[in-house]
C-alpha cells in the first residue's frame, strides 16, 4: 500500500509539473524563451528561467499544500507557520546567480514563486506583500503583462548566453511574427 501511494503521489506531482509547463509555453505568445532545470554552481537548481521583453525572470515552483499569506512585511507564511526554507530567500539566491552570468548589475532578474497546490491569501490592506507568488493558474498573466524593456535582439543575446552558461537549450522559444 505504501509503494503504491508513494507511487501516486509522485505521479500526481509531475501532473502538476506538467501544469507549470503549460503555463509558461504560453509565454511563446509574449517573446519569452524558457529554460527549465538549470543546474548552479552556487545556489542550487533553477526549476525555470523565462528570458524575454521583460528581462530575465526565475520561476521557483512549491509544491507545497495549504494556505499561504504574508504579513505586512512580505514575510511568507504556510498554515499560519513561517517557512523552514523561505521561498524569497530561495529566488534571491538564484537571481544573484543568472545576474552574473547575465552580466547584470545587482537585483535585474525578477521572480516569481509558483505554487501548484496552496491556496494565496492576501491579508490586509497591502495586496503587493505577495508580489511574485503565484498559483499555478495565474502564472502565464505575469508574461502577458510584463513590462517591455528588451528589444528582440537584445532577448536573443541573453537566451544564447544562458544556453551556452548552462548547456541547456530553451524547451519554449517566441512564438514567431509575435515577439513585440
């Protein structure tokens, strides 16, 4: 019984893997590569890394059940508990990395924390205070209203840079005739 659970379980989490997946092929309708699984010398495995318009954005997915909120600082809650491995922390150390293979000056690369099975509630007044957590769900709205700060060119640049850091081509590439 318990293999067959552990089983389901981990086929249950790679349906939702698929789901993130899905999410972020459609930012090939918004000019964004994406990369998935890159390995980091410093700050562990980037889940995903989308290039585009917008810059650069490292996507960490939680696979986490429960409730998340935060307090009036920003500070991530699950069940009401703080985190053990806090998710800001975690997409802060992965930025400062793709800032320097990127060439970036510091703090360039935005983020975003996906989450596939908790449920985000904003407490008080201040919905920013999860700014870059999404649901699964939501998770293609921040390509399709990201900001435009890169030419076409310039997003081939940094996605040929990724690549050749990290060895790794992109899984989604722009859509063509559609890349702004």
């Amino acid at each position: 019984m318990t293999k067959r659970k552990t089983k389901d379980e981990r086929i249950a989490r790679s349906e939702r893997w698929e789901l993130v997946r899905a999410a972020l092929r459609s930012s090939a309708a918004h000019g964004f590569y994406v990369f998935d699984e890159l390995i980091t010398e410093e700050a562990g495995m980037i889940d995903f890394l989308a290039i585009g318009p917008s810059g650069a954005c490292v996507i960490v997915v939680r696979d986490e059940e429960g409730e998340v909120t935060a307090d009036e600082y920003g500070t991530l809650y699950l069940n009401h508990r703080r985190f053990r491995d806090d998710p800001r922390d975690q997409v802060a150390e992965l930025c400062d990395e793709v800032d320097i293979k990127l060439g970036f000056s510091s703090k360039d690369t935005r983020s975003i924390v996906c989450f596939t099975r908790a449920k985000l509630f904003y407490l008080g007044e201040d919905q920013d205070v999860l700014r870059g957590i999404s649901p699964v769900w939501d998770l293609s709205l921040a390509f399709a209203e990201a900001p435009e700060e890169c030419s076409i060119g310039e997003v081939y640049e940094m996605a040929s840079q990724i690549r050749k850091a990290y060895g790794r081509p992109p899984f989604v590439r722009p859509a063509k005739g559609d890349v702004r």
